[in-house]
C-alpha cells in the first residue's frame, strides 16, 4: 500500500482554564504546517456556559461532541434555531454573511468534551446565507474494522458515508483504535489531512512518529493512505480531511474573510443588525 507522508507536527497549545472550563488550541503555528481549510481546532471541556452570545461570518463553525460527555449540548443562534444534541452529535454553522450564536451543556456541571472546528470557506461562498445542520449523537454512522472502530463524522470512508455533507467536501472522521491496532485511513487525493489524538499514544506514518493525547500531524496531499497505530494502550485520534483553498486570508476577531474591506463590512454588518440579534440565554 502507498502512504502519505507527514509534513509537520506539533501539540495542541493549552489555554488558561478551570473546572468549568478548559481548551486548548490547534493552528498552522502548532502544527508546524500549513492546515488550509482548516482555520483552527479548540479541543475542550467545559461545564457550565462561558460565552454569551457572539458573531461569526466567513467560515464554519464546527461542534463535535465526544461520546464520554454527560449530558445534553443546547447550540442557540440568531436565524431562531435552538438544538439540543446529545454527546457524539455534530453542529455544523455555515456563518456566511454571518450570524449569532451560543453554546453551553444543558444542566450546568454535566461535561460536554468536544471540538470546535473552524474550517474556512471559498471567497465565492463566504457572503452566502448562513444555516445549520446537525447530526445527533446516536445517528453518526459507524464503521468498524478488526480493532477499530470509526465514526463517520461528516464526508464518507469506505462503503459509509455520513449523514451530513458538509461545505467543501470536508471529511471528519473519529477513530477508536485498541491497543496495537494499526488503521489505513483513505482520503480524497485532494485533501490535506490533519490526525489530532485525543487520548493514548500512536505511531503515525510510515516512519512511526510518536505522538501522544493532545499531539497532531498534518499529512500530505496525494495518493495514499494515512497510517495511525496505537502504541501500549488503545488511542483515540480525529482525522480531518480538506481540500486546501489557497486563497488569501485575513481574521479579525469572530470573522474570516479574503480582504481587509471585506473585514469592515462584517463589523458593519454586525453593528447594524444585519446578523440578526439573539438575547443571552436565561442560563448564561
């Protein structure tokens, strides 16, 4: 079998934190490559709600819930969507032209430990309407392999394909690996590819690199298979495959876009309502 190689890796940054809430954060500087579509990845766990209600536009905004959480997740935003999800779903918001949102465990003290994924849209769709679309936690697909067991996040692996398509084409998978399980994971030959471990220790490409809970490697584009082992005891690792855009970039604050200008507009947008308007939850 032919394998991609590994063009850089690094650990997850920590955040300051508490035990209501904890993060920590992924980028091209962490990594030590470029991740483009990927924006950013905060891997966190949290409590109790922490943000009120805040604007985005220009990308996606990606929740991904882990199944050890221990309750219910409730995504609140301002086009008067109010979703509650319980651990393993997906909360994908396409913010276009941007919108409001919040985010917080249902019962205050309940766990919810997941992503948040910013992954960056094209130029030609980054002023188009927003929306959501989820996936429930019970409802993600599973496909599992001799010591492997994979959850078809967005996209499609093998003969599964996800219940959400999302922007892009983008690939999420969240592969559980018992202890010396090896996974040969296929990509499109045009996504750059990101493994993030989330618990355990794994041996990644050919080469058999160590990366341990919290440890990320961005492989190559091209032909070829994307190789994780666990190493000692099991692991868990998330795969996110994307087609990078090569477009210019420029981040402000809650917002994404390819221009300066187009920066001022959404903070325009924003301060004259045209992100709609959502009150903090009586929660938050």
């Amino acid at each position: 079998m032919i394998y991609r190689s590994i063009v850089g890796t690094g650990v997850a940054a920590r955040r300051p934190g508490s035990w209501e809430f904890t993060a920590a954060h992924v980028s091209s500087a962490s990594v030590g490559s470029d991740v483009d579509p990927i924006i950013g990845i905060d891997h966190f766990q949290i409590r109790a709600p922490q943000f009120a209600p805040h604007p985005h536009a220009g990308f996606s905004a990606v929740t991904y819930l882990f199944e050890d959480g221990e309750g219910e997740f409730i995504n609140r935003d301002s086009l008067g969507d109010r979703v509650v999800v319980r651990p393993g779903a997906v909360i994908w918001t396409v913010t276009g032209r941007g919108v409001l949102h919040e985010e917080y465990p249902a019962v205050r003290g309940e766990l919810s430990h997941g992503l948040q994924i910013f992954v960056n849209l094209p130029a030609a769709e980054k002023l188009q309407a927003p929306h959501l679309m989820f996936v429930d936690g019970p409802d993600v697909p599973v496909r599992e392999l001799a010591g492997v067991r994979v959850r078809v996040v967005a996209g499609a692996w093998g003969d599964v394909a996800a219940k959400l398509t999302a922007p892009g084409g983008v690939t999420l998978l969240d592969a559980k690996l018992e202890p010396g399980a090896a996974l040969d994971a296929e990509f499109p030959v045009d996504q750059r590819v990101l493994a993030y471990v989330i618990k355990g220790e794994v041996a990644a490409g050919v080469d058999e690199r160590r990366l341990g809970a919290m440890g990320a490697a961005c492989f190559s584009e091209g032909d070829g298979a994307v190789r994780i082992r666990a190493v000692n005891a099991g692991a868990q690792v998330v795969f996110l495959g994307g087609r990078p855009l090569r477009e210019p970039v420029v981040a402000h604050g809650p917002f994404v876009m390819n221009t300066e200008r187009q920066i001022a507009e959404a903070f325009a947008r924003f301060r004259a309502g045209g992100m709609g308007t959502l009150a903090p939850a009586a929660s938050t």
